[in-house]
C-alpha cells in the first residue's frame, strides 16, 4: 500500500491519521506535539471526542483550533484556548503532576523500545542532520500517563540503534523504564503508515499487533530496521469511515487556504522610520 490513494479512496496518511485519532477519548487530557499528532488529536476532537483538551507547549490549555497551527506560537492556539498560562505552570501543574493522560509525540528516529530520538542524525558533534531538538519531549515522555507516538515507517526512521536518544521509551526494555523511576506510562502505541505497534509484556520490545486494509506483515517487516516481532493476534483495522474523511480533509482544506493567504502588516506612521528609538 502506497501514498496513493486506496481502493477504498482514502490514502495511507489518511488511516494513520484516523487511526491514532481513534485511540484518544472524550475529555481526555492531551499534551500534543506540532504535526501529524495535532492533525489527529484536532480530527479526534471534532468527531468523538468533542470535550478532549487539549495543550500545546505554549501554554495554551483546551484550545479548539478551526486551522492546524503551524507552530505551538501560532496565534491560532492561543484565541481559541480555555486560558493560556505560563510555560513553567505547565510542566509543573499539569505534566508533572500527573494530569495529563496521554503525551502525543512525532521524532525522526524510534528503536524497539519506543525510544526517541528529535536532536541529531550521526555523531553528537559532528551531525549530518542537526533536527530541531527535545523541546518539552523528554518531560512529556517521562510523566504522560501514557505516550503514542505518530512515525511514519522506513529503516532510517526506525532503526536498531538511536543516533542520539532525546526522549525515553522503555530504555532497554524488560523493566527499565518502571527501574528508572519515571513516572508516567511509557509508550503504548507507536501509529506507523502500516498499523500499529504496541510494546510486548514482558519485554516491552515493539510488536506489529495491528495492520492497516491492504497492508501486510512482509511490508510491515521491510518498513523497520530491526527484526519486526509479530503479535500472536493481529487485528485488521476498519477503514476510515465517511465522516473521519470528510472532517480531516476539510479541516486540512481549512489550514491550506488560511497558510496561503499573504500576511499584512500594518503601515508605519509617515517618517517613523527615520526616527531613532526612545
């Protein structure tokens, strides 16, 4: 199964967004990341969970975006929020305090423990990719009460090894994580553009224990870069319904024609600009 579009008439993004939509619920607390996580979670919430809240790392806290936001500083986020509040307050009273139930996160690499990696492509100090860094990430991964991850999946995304890890997962697996003494839950679903992968009791390596329509186990396998372990059942996932379609593609309709329009900026007083600030 590729991009294009399925038989069906819904595309491969199009089910791994519905998909992770589907796993959050009504008036859950979701700490969301820019990108594919904010397109499912804002799907989510304009289907069946109209009274999830929703906070962005700006500090915005049940913000109901009619657009994408381009970033957590765009001003979407914060005219449409609850409250908005400071930054630190969020990590504090929120975060760490064990109040949000799910942490919603993207990376450029992941390995078989859920572990994530936003900071660096090759070595440390000399890079062939500097990325854009941890962010509120390692905090998110640390206290959420769970994590899902959004990734889409090729070798070089999910590799054996991390080239720097940024955010935890269950480390080394096999009781790691709880040994650490972090807090919150730890990744339970890592939504890929094949299925879904969830960590395994016991070893909490990353299993294929969800395939999308059309794809298969061998596609599966030959998007990771490590041996993909199979779950002893593997569900197929319903295709996305009439009205999960129609909302994502008019909600990615709504963000398109607002990105595009030319932003104005208003006019200084005549001669302002020669004068020298006071």
């Amino acid at each position: 199964m590729s991009a294009a579009a399925h038989d069906g008439g819904w595309t491969r993004d199009e089910m791994m967004t519905v998909a992770a939509a589907r796993l959050l619920w009504d008036r859950c607390v979701c700490f969301v990341g820019i990108g594919l996580p904010s397109a499912a979670c804002n799907l989510a919430r304009l289907t069946h969970a109209p009274d999830i809240v929703l906070i962005y790392e700006s500090g915005t806290i049940g913000t109901r975006p009619d657009v994408l936001p381009l970033s957590i500083g765009d001003g979407e986020l914060a005219e449409t929020a609850s409250c908005v509040v400071p930054l630190p307050e969020i990590f504090s009273y929120y975060l760490q305090a064990g109040r949000v139930d799910v942490g919603f996160l993207g990376a450029a690499q992941i390995d078989r423990h859920g572990n994530l990696n936003s900071t660096v492509i090759g070595p440390y100090a000399t890079p062939s990719t500097r990325l854009p860094g941890a962010g509120g990430a390692p905090e998110i991964a640390a206290h959420a009460r769970q994590t899902f991850v959004m990734l889409k999946a090729t070798p070089r995304s999910f590799v054996p090894r991390l080239d720097f890890r940024t955010s935890a997962g269950f480390l080394d697996g096999h009781g790691a994580r709880a040994h650490s003494g972090a807090r919150g839950g730890g990744p339970r679903a890592v939504i890929t553009d094949f299925g879904i992968l969830t960590p395994a009791a016991g070893t909490e390596e990353l299993e294929l224990s969800a395939l999308f329509e059309g794809a298969t186990k061998d596609s599966a396998r030959a998007a990771v870069g490590w041996p993909l372990v199979v779950a002893p059942t593997v569900t197929t996932l319903a295709p996305p319904t009439d009205t999960e379609l129609a909302t994502l593609r008019a909600l990615q309709s709504r963000t398109r024609e607002a990105h595009r329009r030319p932003v104005h900026l208003p006019a200084w007083p005549a001669g302002s600009e020669t004068r020298s600030p006071t």
